[in-house]
C-alpha cells in the first residue's frame, strides 16, 4: 500500500494562479478606492476655500486675492485662514481666484482637476472646467 503524503505539483499550481488572480483584482480594487478617497479630499478643501472666501469677502468687501489668482499654498493658507496640506508631497495643487472661483488640480496621475465657484450654491464641485486658465 502506498502512503501519499503532500500535494501534487498540479495541485500547488492551481492554488498559486487562484491567490494571483485574487491578489490583481484587490490591486485593482485599492487603486480605485484611493483616487476616490483622494478626489473626496479635493472636493473637501474646496468647500473649506469657498468658506473662507465667503467669509474674507465679509471682512474686506472683496474676494481673495485682491486680482488675478493665487496658486501658492503657504499664501492661501495665510490669508483665507485655512490649512490646506503645503508638503511636497501632497496630492492636489490648489488655486484660487479674484473672482471667487478655486480649482484643485491633481499632482501625478491623470492630472484631473475640481473646480467651485462662491456662486455655486448647491457646493458640488465639478470636474472640467469652470474657472479662468
């Protein structure tokens, strides 16, 4: 009588393409999952601008900045009072403009963009365009 101990070669295989096959679809799965936490992220700070934007046009009867745009963090940071993420590392470039509109643009990646605007009463960001280049 013969004593079969282990698994087959054939048997080994077919356990290590099922773990592949389930291990590529969790990749998949976690890429899309972080890029949607990233453009929930996005939409957030933009709400945050669009009120401190309404509430800097409280204080000094005018949108910031003054003219023009701003795309430096550390100055937006400073005068509309809020604490947008400024590392180099961080995941969406951020710009605000005269007229009340603000933009994030996403650093890496497919480069997509969120735009709000003081006049959106609704708040829902919206990807494309929407504000000046």
């Amino acid at each position: 009588m013969i004593n079969k101990e282990g698994f087959t070669l054939l048997e080994v295989l077919i356990v290590v393409a099922i773990i592949g096959i389930l291990a590529s679809l969790a990749i998949v799965n976690y890429a899309k999952t972080k890029e949607y936490a990233l453009d929930k992220e996005a939409i957030s700070n933009l709400k945050l601008i669009q009120v401190a934007e309404k509430g800097y046009y409280l204080d000094m009867s005018t949108y910031y900045p003054s003219s023009a745009s701003e795309s430096n963090i550390a100055n937006i940071n400073a005068n509309l009072k809020v604490s947008l993420p400024s590392g180099s590392n961080r995941s969406w470039n951020y710009t605000v403009w005269s007229t009340g509109c603000s933009r994030a643009t996403r650093n890496g990646g497919d480069g997509r963009s969120w735009y709000l605007t003081i006049a959106d009463l609704a708040g829902d960001p919206d990807a494309g365009a929407g504000c000046p280049s």
